[in-house]
C-alpha cells in the first residue's frame, strides 16, 4: 500500500499542503477513491486514508481513526560528524534499519565541523531525510535527530537514553573484545541498545576512555576497518537480523 507522511493525525477530511498534494499525485499517483497508509513519523501513529479529491495544489482526504504502532526497541546511534552528505547517507540508512535516535557527535578527528548559521536547515533536511526513508521501508515511526554534540555530551546523552538495563558499544578499530557475542546476547533478551561509531580517522584513546567512563564498551567488528558511513549499516542490519529471530 502506498504511504504518505502526516503529522497531526485526527478522523475525518483533511486538506494537504501543496507540497505534500504534489507527492500524492505526481509521486504516488493516486487518483479520486485511491486508498492508502498516511502516518505520522513523530508519534508513530498510523491511520488508512482514502484520496477524495486528487489535485496536484490542493488534495483532500478522508481518514480513519488513527492508531498507535507498538514502539519500536530502542536503537541508538552516535554518529562522529562525516565530511560532505555522508550524515544524510548515515541517516537513511540508519533509519531503514531501525535507529530510533541519531546523535551526530563532534569529535577530535571530525574533518567537517557543523555551521551554526546553516545548523536548523542541515537538522530539517536530516529529518526530511528520515521521514521518507520512514515512508519507503514501512516504518510507522521516524528516529528522532539532535542537533551536533559534543562527544562526552552525545554518548552521555546516548547512554541515559536505553536506561540501566540498556547495552551499549563504542565501536574501535583497536578493541580487543569482539562485538558478535555481546550484541547476540543482548539481542536475546530485548535490551535497548546504543552504537558509539568514529568519524573519518576513527577515535581516538581520550574518546575511547569517557565513553568507558559513561558505560560504552569497546568492541571490534573485525578485521576489516569500515568507513565511517558504512558502521551504522552493518552493526544495526545485525541488531535487526537478531532481534527477529
């Protein structure tokens, strides 16, 4: 079924923006009587909806009563701030895999350093990012984005965002303890969990230490060193691949 965006879900007829009456006609193409999925990706309500009148500047539809998804486990993910478009790449994929809250950390060897001027408008576009990666793979609920910390506030806010039963992993090229076992484990039995992944050059030995001091342990993925876009992917496809079996 094809899957609109929405905020604000309430019974009854309801005008679309222009934007979004463009999407329903030019992207999803759907005509007068067309029913679909209408969700909100902040609250993860979801409710069906049907199209009653297609125009491309002021679509109107009819919507069912509005129900709650169950949540989501948490899944966390500090993410050291990448070069270029890489957070947006981070973001999407994170979120088909089922991140429930992204913290871009600002660390020592973070190449690209957040603008302040431009900071509302790069958080705007993560999280129109999120909500259509939300939209495209089924998830009732987008993750929720903060803007840039820095690294002692982002894994400490991280850390008290799984609570105390909650695991959490700082992911190190260097570490000697191997992530598998401990992410089996903790998958087993349903904790919430929160990945700490470097920026471009990795952690360094300071960055390592506070997160241990926060609860983080350092763990290894293995002999390969992935790129920093390229950890959030693999560490929550297998949180996801574990918890559903």
């Amino acid at each position: 079924m094809r899957r609109l965006p929405l905020e604000n879900l309430a019974e009854g007829e309801r005008a679309l923006s222009a934007e979004a009456s463009r999407y329903l006609v030019r992207v999803l193409r759907l005509d007068d009587g067309a029913e679909l999925e209408v969700f909100d990706p902040r609250t993860g309500e979801v409710a069906r909806a049907r199209v009653i009148a297609a125009d491309g500047r002021r679509a109107r539809l009819s919507l069912s009563p509005p129900a709650r998804r169950p949540r989501e486990p948490a899944s966390v993910l500090v993410q050291g701030y990448p070069k270029g478009d890489k957070l947006a790449d981070v973001v999407r994929d994170a979120t088909e895999l089922g991140a429930t809250l992204i913290v871009p950390a600002i660390c020592a060897r973070s190449v690209a350093r957040p603008d302040d001027a431009r900071g509302d408008r790069k958080l705007d576009r993560l999280e129109a990012v999120a909500a259509e990666a939300a939209r495209q793979c089924g998830r009732a609920r987008a993750p929720t984005i903060t803007s840039p910390l820095p690294w002692t506030e982002a894994i400490a806010f991280a850390r008290a965002s799984i609570g105390e039963d909650g695991a959490a992993f700082a992911l190190w090229e260097r570490a000697s303890a191997p992530l598998g076992p401990r992410l089996v484990e903790v998958a087993r039995r349903g904790a919430a969990v929160a990945f700490a992944v470097g920026p471009e050059g990795g952690l360094d030995e300071a960055e390592i230490a506070s997160a241990e001091a926060a609860g983080f342990a350092a763990t290894s993925l293995g002999a390969t060193i992935l790129r920093t876009e390229t950890v959030a992917a693999a560490v929550l496809g297998a949180l996801g691949v574990l918890r559903s079996a």
